[in-house]
C-alpha cells in the first residue's frame, strides 16, 4: 500500500518546492490585488479640451 488514497508517495524535496511555488503564488496574488485600480476609477471619461479644440 501507498497511503492516502493510493496516490505515489511525494518526497520532502517535492513537497518543500510545491509549498514554496504555492507560497509565491500567494504573494503575486496578493501584490496584484494590492495595486489593482478599482474599475469604477478606470472607466471614466475625462474630456481632452486640447484635443477638442484642434477639432473645430
């Protein structure tokens, strides 16, 4: 027998670099949501008089 669920034993060096991966993914996640601009602020629009001005 294998162990949990028949699954193939892992070995610690496996398991200590899929915590580390998990662990960095975590922090990416994290740092994203951190500097995220809400859409609200991202879909406003802002009239460019000098551009309007060059139309005429």
């Amino acid at each position: 027998m294998r162990g949990k669920g028949d699954e193939p034993a892992v070995s610690r060096g496996e398991q200590i670099q899929a915590a580390e991966r998990e662990a960095a993914k975590r922090r990416l996640l994290a740092e994203a949501e951190a500097d995220r601009i809400p859409v609200e602020e991202t879909t406003r629009a802002v009239p460019d008089r000098r551009w309007r001005r060059g139309q005429r």
